[in-house]
C-alpha cells in the first residue's frame, strides 16, 4: 500500500494538465466505471481505439443514465481484416471526433473510480498510450478483471476442470442475457453485469438493478 501510495504521488508530479488532477483523487466507495474498447487490432502500441462504451456502475446498480459511447475518428484507413473483428465500417467512423478531445471525455466521465473490464489490461493499455501523449501520465486508477473473478469463484466448486474464460461462457454461466451485437457499450454494459453477480455472489440468489 506505501508502494502504491509513493508511486500514485510521483505519477502524479508528471501530469501536464492540472484540469485532470482529480485522477488522483481517492474514489467514493463503491463506485465504479465499466469500458470497453474497439480497436484497429490487437497491439496497444501502436493500434488505434475506434471506439469506447463505458457505464457508470453504483454500488448494486448499473446507471443507464450514465453511459458513454462513442466513436474516435482514425489516422488512417481501417483495414478490411479488422473489421472482421470490430464490425466497425468506414462509414461509422466519418462523424468520429478528434482522439484527443475523446479522451478528455473519457477522463471526465471515468474520475478516480476504479475501471472494470474483460481483460481490462489491454484497454487500460492503448488508453493510457493516448493519456500519455495528452496529459503526461498513463492511467492512474485500480482496475478489476473479471474473468479473474470468475476464475476465482469457479477454482472453488472445480478442482481439475478447465475454466473456460471466454466472454461469452462466463455471460452464460452466470445467467446474464446477451444484449445483442457486440459493440464497445453493449460489451460494457454486459461486463457490469458480470461484476455485479460476481461481486455480491453468494449461495443466495444475487439480485443487481439497472437504472
């Protein structure tokens, strides 16, 4: 905790826009940010975000009225392979806006509130890439996984079984409907509901409300 205290201070000293110092700040409790990301490939170093879905999620509740969705418009043409993947077409992205002001958007709607995610490190990773142009630091907030949670709830009921993490297993298993296509908000959205089953798991039935 003093390791991370010291690190969060001297991260802080390299932020070049004061307007975002409240990254910094300690989170309210039970609060958290869920996001997805689509991009152009699958290397945060020099892929691109195309688009970013994120919800805000307060304490056993997911806050529809507090969505994110939006679409960044790319430096370069996307390929048709990759496409394949995010099913994000040119036409999609002709009214994207500028990355930098979509970032800025971003930090305002996610705060100093801990990101949720399915392999949350990948997303954090080509955000942070643009963080650290724009405002001189990456990410500083917590993150939670949670194919890490279910990893952890499953290793308890089966010892020798492989636990397979694919997003739309875990959706199953743990009962959630699917919300249609994949895109960066509906993926989100889905992602909270995981954590939210996850989080308050117990023999009971766990109940989470979506406002």
């Amino acid at each position: 905790m003093i390791f991370d205290n010291l690190f969060k201070n001297w991260n802080r000293k390299k932020l070049k826009d004061i307007r975002f110092d409240f990254l910094f700040e300690n989170p309210t409790i039970d609060e958290y940010v869920c996001l997805d990301c689509e991009t152009s490939g699958l290397n945060p170093k020099k892929d691109e975000i195309l688009s970013i879905g994120a919800v805000h999620i307060k304490e056993n509740k997911i806050l529809m009225r507090k969505t994110f969705n939006i679409f960044l418009k790319p430096s370069k043409n996307i390929d048709a392979e990759s496409i394949k993947i995010h099913h994000i077409r040119p036409v999609d992205l002709e009214n994207g806006i500028n990355p930098q002001e979509a970032i800025y958007q971003l930090l305002e709607f996610i705060g100093s509130r801990p990101i949720v995610g399915y392999y949350i490190k990948f997303d954090v990773a080509i955000i942070s890439r643009y963080t650290k142009e724009f405002i001189g630091v990456k990410l500083p907030n917590e993150t939670i996984e949670v194919s890490s949670m279910y990893y952890k709830i499953r290793k308890k009921t089966i010892d020798y079984e492989f636990i397979d993490l694919r997003f739309d297993t875990i959706l199953k298993n743990l009962d959630i409907p699917a919300l249609g296509k994949h895109d960066a908000l509906n993926d989100a959205i889905m992602t909270s509901m995981m954590f939210l089953k996850l989080k308050n798991l117990t023999p009971a039935k766990t109940t989470f409300y979506i406002n």
